[in-house]
C-alpha cells in the first residue's frame, strides 16, 4: 500500500468518526429541542445578570436573595418594554395601514398607468406568486421556531425551565460544573477544566457587548425614526435591540423594515434619509463601537458570522441564529486553549477538583 493512500485512509476514516459523532450530537439536541433551548436561553441569561449578582454579593448582599433582586428588576425591565410597545403599537397601527392602503393603491395606478402598463391580472398573477413565496420561505425560516414554541403550553413550559434553570446555574454552577469536570478522566480534567472557563468568560464578554451594541443600534435607529417623525419610534426600537442579537442578519433584516415603514409612512425622501441613518448606525457600530468594547475577547471573522447564522438557521430556524455565533466564539476560544498548551504549565493534583467541589458548596 502506498503511504500517501495509507495517510489518506487514515484520515479519511478519523474524519468520519467525527462527523458521526457530530450528527449524533446534533440530532440529540433537535429531538430535545424542547429543554435544550430553554438551557441555552438559561446561559445567555446567567452571563448577562451575573456581573450585578456579583456586585450586590460583594456588598454583603445573601446570595439568593441577590439573584432574586436581580431577577425581578430583569422582569420588571422586559414587562415594561413590552407594556410600552403594546401601547405604542396600538396607537400607531390604524394610521400604519390606513398609509399602506394608500401607498399600495397610488402603486397599482403607477403600475397600471405608467410606462409598464401593467393589467389588473398580471398585477394580482404576480402579487400571488409573492405570496406563494414569502408562504414558503416563511415556513423554512420559522420552521424551527414554531416547532419549538407551538402552544402556549410549551412556552409557558419553556419559560419555567429557563427561570429555574437559571437560578439554580447562578446558585450551584461552580458545584456542576465541578461535577462535569470530574467526569473526565484525570490527566483530561485541567484541560476541560480551563477550556470551559475560558469558554464562559468569552460568552460573558460576547452576551455584554452584544447587549451594548444592540443598544446602541436601536436608539440610533429609534432617534432617526424619531426625527423624521414616524408613529411607531419604540416598537421599531424594540425590535432593533431584539434583533441585533442575531449578528448581521439582524440588522440587516430591521434596517431593511424601517427603510419600508418610512416609505409607506413619510415617503421617498425620508425612507431614503431613513436609509442613510441606518447605514451610518452600522458603520459606526461595526468600525468603532465593536472594535473598542469587544476587542480580543470575542473576535469572530465577519465570514465566520454569516456562515455560522446561516447554518443554525437552517438547522434550527430562529433559535439557531441566535446561538450560533455565541456558540461558535465559545467553541473557537475553547479549542484554542486546549491546543495552546498552557493548561500543561500547572497540573494541579487529582484532589483539586474535589476541592473545588467542596469548597462552591461550603
């Protein structure tokens, strides 16, 4: 056998393995969609509040009580914008669609009239064939969400997991992770030990920043929208800051929006002006704001991040461009400590995690 065909075979055949052992990982968390997102959510949650956690404990605060300060200041914070966007949107919607009535009849007549001359038939042929798009795409896009929130059972059953879990990782996560570590074998453990905290100050840093930068997406969209007088300025903020979680993609889909309800609102000019605030919004989140709060913490090629949202999109719908960068920042720094060896540097004793262990609980 030529070695160049032995070498080939070799690692042709670790490469399958793993991949198996990749499909199998992925097909578990698909069918256990159902408790592994509220997890998932549990983690971006506990890297969020666990800084003010902290804060309140160094000021001598009890531990749970300072969780639950911070949960229901978190509540209170989530119910208040959603109590405003509902009122807003409620203020705003009838005059939003009587403008679009409008804006889409002076369309048709433009059509009909204009230098395509376009027939009432070829109108609605074409405008069904839309809609027979968008009906397929939608359900490609939110497929993954719908079936993993589809009754109102579900969520609330979602909702549940995410709290509890949440609690209890803010309570004795030093003791489960100390568990995990110790199922490993011993001369494995400081590497696993290592990688996964390096992995969580990496999802700190990435959930704090995003946050930051969604932040400040939406109130430089929302101040545009204000200016130009749009009626519906804090739903369409809101929705800037819930999708900006969802790197590029996210962006790019609420600035598109608010370039279309400036149209049909305002007009031509101002959804152009709308246009350029967007784009001004953008450049300086992508060229000033994320190089000087992110830095080396989280740094993901923006090739990487368009890749990554669109695979967790197709495999898992909306909740899979939500993690995927998060999990592809953790998983990159998480390799990249193991592979650099510094973990070999102090081995600590077999006993350690036991300790370790043993002290999160006391």
């Amino acid at each position: 056998m030529p070695p160049a065909v032995e070498l080939a075979a070799q690692w042709a055949w670790r490469f399958l393995v793993v991949v198996g052992a990749i499909a199998v990982c992925v097909y578990l968390v698909a069918s256990l969609s159902e408790i592994v997102i509220p997890v998932l959510v549990a983690l971006l949650v506990c890297a969020l509040i666990s800084p003010p956690v902290q804060f309140l404990r160094r000021h001598r605060w009890p531990k749970v009580l300072a969780i639950l300060a911070v949960l229901v200041g978190l509540l209170l914070i989530v119910g208040g914008l959603a109590l405003l966007v509902t009122t807003q949107i409620r203020s705003g919607l009838p005059g939003l669609e009587a403008r679009s009535v409008a804006r889409y009849n002076s369309f048709r007549t433009y059509l009909r009239v204009g230098p395509l001359h376009l027939s009432d038939t070829a109108l609605a042929a074409d405008l069904d064939k839309a809609i027979q798009a968008m009906k397929k795409n939608g359900s490609a896009i939110f497929g993954g969400a719908l079936s993993a929130g589809a009754t109102v059972g579900r969520i609330v059953a979602g909702a549940l997991i995410t709290l509890f879990s949440t609690i209890f990782m803010l309570i004795d996560g030093a003791v489960v992770w100390g568990w995990i570590v110790g199922l490993f074998p011993r001369p494995a453990r400081p590497a696993v030990d290592g990688a996964g905290r390096a992995g969580w100050l990496t999802l700190s840093a990435f959930v704090r920043v995003q946050l930051l930068v969604a932040a400040a997406d939406a109130v430089g969209v929302g101040l545009v929208a204000f200016f130009l007088g749009l009626p519906v300025v804090v739903p369409l903020a809101v929705l800037v800051l819930l999708a900006s979680f969802v790197p590029l993609v996210g962006a790019i889909a609420t600035g598109v929006l608010a370039v279309l309800i400036a149209l049909v609102y305002l007009g031509p000019l101002q959804a152009v002006i709308m246009l350029a605030g967007v784009v001004v919004v953008h450049l300086m989140e992508s060229h000033v704001l994320q190089p000087l709060v992110m830095g080396s913490a989280v740094r993901v090629h923006p090739l990487a991040v368009v890749l990554a949202v669109a695979g967790g999109s197709f495999i898992a719908g909306i909740p899979g461009a939500l993690f995927a960068v998060p999990a592809a920042a953790v998983i990159h720094t998480m390799i990249s400590y193991v592979a650099s060896g510094t973990w070999r540097q102090a081995t600590p004793s077999p006993r350690r995690f036991v300790r370790q262990r043993s002290n999160a609980a006391r």
